[in-house]
C-alpha cells in the first residue's frame, strides 16, 4: 500500500514536468540556417537580453516566421534587417549602427562607468578630508590631553 502511494504521489509530482514544446523549423535546412543567420542580428523586444534566435517569447517566434517568410519571398538579408530596422527602430538591431540616435545605447554603459568611478572617487576624497580633520599632531594630542586633565591655563 505504501509502495503505491509513493508511485502515485510521485506520478502527480511529475505530470507538470514536461518538454516545451517544439518550435517548428522550415523543411529546407539551408533556409534555417539563413532565418538563424538573420535572427541572431536581431534583438528580441520582449527579453532585450536576447537575440531573437535565442528567445523562445512569443514576439520573437512571430518575428522568426517573418524572416522566414520573407526569405522565401526572395528578400535578401539586408533587405529583411532594413525591414525590421524601419519598423521596429534601430533598438531592434543586436549590434545598432553608431549614429546620433543610437549614441545612447553605445555611450551608455560607459557613462554609467564613468558615473560610478567619479561618485567612487568624491566619496574617497571626502573620507581622507575628514580623516585629515580628525587627525591632530602629537602636539595638538598633548595639550588635549593637557585640557582633559585639566592643567592647561588658559
């Protein structure tokens, strides 16, 4: 009897464990191969972590299957990725060209570096100016001392 409830229990444990499901692939491999060539340039609008050959949202699988598409309507590469540049923006782009518009995706992240070694920099800087302040010389520690104890006349 216990045998069997362990068998059942593990039975329900595991029937939400399942495969995704497939994505479909074009019948031709050299066509795939194109469809992963191009995708692999493009960003997906969904993740923007991941190339749209890498992504599994919903978005990307449809813009999968417009490549594909467009492919087999005898569209070249640079066509398709002008397609999805003029429809999606220059972001849709992995790797966006360097123009005005875009300096803000390539500049970024190396503003947001200089940003934090300058905020890093002020806040050492205004750590040894106040331990510079705090720091008195021996002089300075005598007659303190000479105060504490009461013996300076002043």
């Amino acid at each position: 009897m216990l045998r069997a409830a362990v068998l059942v229990t593990l039975a329900l444990a595991l029937a939400p464990a399942r495969a995704a499901d497939a994505v479909p692939t074009a019948a031709d491999p050299a066509l795939e191969a194109r469809v992963q060539a191009i995708t692999v340039e493009l960003r997906c609008l969904v993740c923007q972590n991941q190339t749209v050959a890498e992504s599994t949202a919903p978005l990307a699988i449809d813009l999968k299957d417009q490549v594909r598409e467009q492919l087999r309507a005898g569209k070249s590469e640079a066509a398709i990725l002008q397609f999805m540049t003029e429809r999606y923006g220059d972001f849709v782009l992995y790797r966006p060209p360097l123009k005005a518009s875009t300096l803000l995706l390539w500049g970024g992240p190396l503003l947001l570096v200089l940003g934090g070694l300058v905020l890093l920099w002020r806040t050492l800087s205004q750590r040894a100016r106040a331990l510079q302040v705090a720091a008195m010389s021996k002089a300075e520690h005598e007659r303190a001392a000479r105060l504490l104890e009461g013996d300076e006349r002043g």
